[in-house]
C-alpha cells in the first residue's frame, strides 16, 4: 500500500466550502493565486505553487476579527486526502 489509492484530485473553485472536523469551522475558498511562478533552474524545472485565500467561520473564531488565511493548494488537497478536511460544493 503506497497510499496512492486514497488520492483524489480535486478542482477546487472559487464558492466552494471545506469543513475542518477537527475545529469544527467552515472555510469559504475566496480566490486562487500563486505564490511561486514556474522556475527553470539549469536542466531542472520546479513547478508553480499554488494558494487559495480562506475565509474561516466558527465557534472558535467567534468575537475575533476575521481576515483570509492562504493555504497551499498541495496542503489543502493533502487535508482533503486523509479526511482532515471535507469538501463541500454546489449547495
């Protein structure tokens, strides 16, 4: 087991909500940029990173000024992978 079985990819978009369980909080993806461009470094190519900005609500943020938090795509889809996370769209 590689653990490549639970791997999903997912297309994430603007709209769309994840649960953290752990916390008990929605995340509201705001808009997806990128933090690193592609880099060609000699005879090597590195890819873009990408990040989503996050807009969190729940009972532990509650009374605190709410601003966006980025998260990597990469970190997002891992926290989606192994359960941490759940996606939520078109409701």
């Amino acid at each position: 087991m590689g653990g490549k079985e639970n791997n999903k990819s997912y297309d994430l978009k603007p709209g769309d909500i994840i649960i953290d369980l752990k916390n008990k909080e929605l995340g509201f993806l705001i808009r997806r940029f990128s933090l690193l461009e592609e880099v060609v470094f000699g005879k090597e190519t590195y890819p873009s990173i990408n990040a989503w900005d996050i807009l969190w609500t729940g009972p532990h943020l509650s009374g605190k000024p709410r601003r966006p938090e980025a998260y990597t795509e990469n970190g997002l889809i891992n926290m989606l992978n192994s359960g941490v996370l759940v996606l939520l769209r078109d409701i």
